[in-house]
C-alpha cells in the first residue's frame, strides 16, 4: 500500500492552518488513504522560502517512509481531489488555474521522482518562480508531461530583429476616423531581463504623441495601450504566453468605439469613452522598438496587414523583402524601411512554459489572503523581480546549476522544534 506525505510550507496564517488541518485529515481518511502531514513552519528572521521548505518537508516525509508527496498549500481546502498514488508528477490545484502550465499549488510527486530533480531550489526567496524553477527541472531530467507545445517555423529567411538596435519605420496610412484591423505575424526570441528595472517591455509597434503602442513583457504576456481622442488613457492585456509563434490583431469598430485585441484566438476588448486618438498626424510606425529608441523587440516580424474597410493597405510577408527594406504587396507601395535588421532563419528557442502538466480535475475551496504576485502591470514586491531575473538570466540559460542547488544542498537549517501528534507532524524551522 502506497503512502502519502503532504508537505505544507507555513508561515503566519493561523486561521488557514487550522481549517485545513481539520478539513484535509477528515477529508483523506474518508478515502483511505494512509498518509503523514508535515507541516513546516518557517520563523520570521528571513522572507519566505516555499522551495527549500518543502524541501526541508520531504527529508521528513523520507523518515516517514512515504513513496509518494503532495505538495500543498494551506489556503486550499479539497473539496473533490484526487490525492491517490501516481508514478509520474501530476498537478491536481486545476480549478480556475490562472496560465496552462501552471504547476504550483498542489503537485503530486513519486519520492524518486522528486529525487531524481533534486527537489526545489533553495534560492527563491519571497513570492514566484520556485514552481517555475520545479517544471524546468522536471523537462531537464526528462520527466514526462502531458505535452509539449512545439512550434513551426517556416524555412524561409526572416526579418531577424536583434533586441538591441533593430526597428523599422513604415508609413502612417490609417485613418483612424474609419474602422481599421491590423494583424501580425511574430516570433517571439529569448530574452535577459535588465537587473536595473522593475520590468521589461519590448515594443512590437508604436507610434509617438499620445502613445499607441503594442510590446511583450517580462511577465509573458502582450500589451496594447493606447488613448482617445479626449486624452483619455486605455490598455488590455493578453494571457500568458507558453509558445514563440504568435498571430495578433488589433481591430477598432469606429461605430462602437471598441478595440478588439486578440492573441493567438484569444479575444480581450476595450470599450472606449469616446472615439481613439488620432494618429494621423505622426508620419510613421516604429515597428521593433518605442520612440524614444530605449526598449527594443528581439524576435522576427513574419508578416503584418493593415485593412481599411475592407481594404489592403499595407501588406508584408517574410518572402517579399527586397533591397533591405519590406516590399508592400498590397500594390499601394507602402514600403517599409530597415535600420539594423539582419536576414536569417529563426532559430527557435526552447520555451519551458511550454511544458503542459498531466492534471486531475479537481474543486477546490480557497481561502482569501493578500495577492502577492503580478498586479496592474508589476509586481507586488520587489524580491519577486529578483526571482524573475534568477529564473530568466541564469537558470533558463544555463548559468547556474541545478545539481548543486536542491535537496544535495539543504544544510543550512535548524530545526527549533518538532510535534508528532494524530497523523500531523509539525516543525519549527530557521532558514
């Protein structure tokens, strides 16, 4: 018979701790299911440290002699959860997950399995990323998902944009008293985040005055913002963002005062107070970078159309480039001029986010508490910029090692206290 340790990494939440004791103990025995709570309780001397507390969590589940562990949070109450035995890692908080990778939560782990990754890093600090940082081990040691999203790329040249000092500017055309769509065609190109800012954005399109401008972010997701004509200021974000081939539109209905923003099918709109902004009086768009030539987008721009009422007025693909500059093949000779830009395949990257979890379908009861992750456009605190940078600049590349940052390298601890009562095993920590 298989045996279940359910770690909780714990810190000031009383009232949460007590409901899911309660609820948890009576909700497995109704299952049968033999199984060690382990509570790991982290004093107040540094910020919180989920990863190496569930760690610290683990090493007692072993003593225990568990052959299996859920990871949980204590703000979740199982309403309908399937908690039984897997032999692959398997995600089970699935009600309302907020991105399709998501793996934090509650995760289920064979004990060898999460050996084999060498558990969570010991180096986040405060909210995000260790769950992140857990999936990525888990696609490095080759530990089966459910999917991989792939992507597809054509064998055609591109417009390579190099993220430092490659923009084009094409021509103005829209009148922006009529209803006008424009599509895109992208392929996004792994990035380092900037050490010295709070966030990073890498303009698609802009265009100056009051500004209109399209860019990805450092929190994987789209951007549009714009104004209308009463200086009135809008923006619409898309979901995160899990592959490098993306097919965006921006579509404004003149008659409803609407933008509607689509990536990749999924629509989000704007309901404006008046008519948008008009633009008209900027000559040109910035494709690849914001006015002030400070922010730059890494990727390539496979193909962008602009329809005015049903009408061709710009129209580019990756094949129609000719004398270093996009060739409009709409036949209105719109073209549009290079600075920087570089002609070569694509190189896709590998994108972990891409990495889909197998999952249960569960229902859940969630406690309330303060959100403590991305909120109007940041993050609530600054030590999750720093898990960020962690995360993007030396893990995904390489730079820092998981080998010798995980359960091989959990020492630095001390254990201030231990209860054992009624299938509840909690400990005091320092970290």
């Amino acid at each position: 018979m298989h045996k279940l340790g359910v770690i909780v990494p714990y810190r000031n939440r009383y009232e949460h701790l007590q409901k899911f004791k309660k609820s948890v103990v009576k909700y497995l025995e109704s299952k049968n299911i033999d199984f060690k709570i382990i509570i790991v309780e982290q004093d107040n001397a540094k910020l919180f440290n989920r990863g190496m507390l569930c760690n610290i969590g683990f090493i007692e589940a072993q003593k225990e002699n568990c052959d299996y562990i859920v990871i949980h949070d204590v703000d979740m109450i199982p309403v309908d959860v399937d908690y039984s035995y897997s032999n692959v890692p398997v995600h089970l908080a699935t009600d309302n997950i907020p991105f399709e990778s998501y793996f934090g939560g509650i995760t289920i782990f064979p004990t060898d399995v999460f050996e084999k990754i060498n558990g969570f890093s010991n180096l986040y600090w405060g909210w995000g990323f260790e769950d992140d940082d857990l999936r990525y081990r888990c696609a490095k040691k080759n530990v089966p998902f459910k999917k991989i999203i792939s992507d597809t790329f054509t064998k055609q040249k591109l417009p390579i944009f190099n993220g430092v000092n490659a923009y084009a500017k094409i021509p103005n055309v829209i009148n922006y008293n009529r209803n006008f769509k424009i599509e895109l065609d992208i392929n996004l190109a792994r990035v380092v985040y900037d050490e010295n800012l709070q966030f990073d954005i890498f303009p698609i399109l802009s265009i100056k005055g009051y500004d209109l401008k399209l860019f990805y972010n450092s929190f994987n997701r789209f951007y549009l913002q714009l104004f209308d004509k009463k200086g009135n200021y809008y923006d619409v974000y898309s979901d995160i963002v899990t592959i490098s081939n993306n097919k965006i539109s921006i579509e404004y209905n003149k008659e409803k005062s609407i933008i509607n923003f689509s990536v990749n099918g999924s629509l989000h709109s704007i309901e404006l107070s008046n008519h948008i902004y008009n633009y008209s009086n900027i000559d040109s768009i910035i494709i690849g970078s914001d006015d002030e030539k400070k922010n730059f987008f890494k990727g390539s721009i496979n193909e962008f159309l602009l329809i005015q009422n049903d009408d061709a007025k710009i129209h580019y693909k990756n094949y129609d480039i000719d004398e270093y500059k996009f060739i409009d093949i709409s036949g209105n000779e719109n073209h549009g001029e290079f600075f920087n830009i570089y002609i070569d395949y694509f190189k896709p990257f590998v994108n972990y986010y891409s990495y889909i979890p197998f999952r249960r379908d569960s229902k859940l009861i969630k406690l309330q508490h303060k959100d403590c992750g991305f909120n109007n456009g940041r993050w609530q605190d600054d030590n999750s910029r720093w898990n960020q940078l962690r995360y993007n600049n030396e893990v995904q590349i390489g730079s820092r090692d998981r080998k010798i940052d995980g359960l091989s390298t959990l020492t630095k601890y001390k254990l201030y206290g231990k209860t054992n009562q009624n299938n509840i095993i909690h400990l005091n920590v320092g970290i």
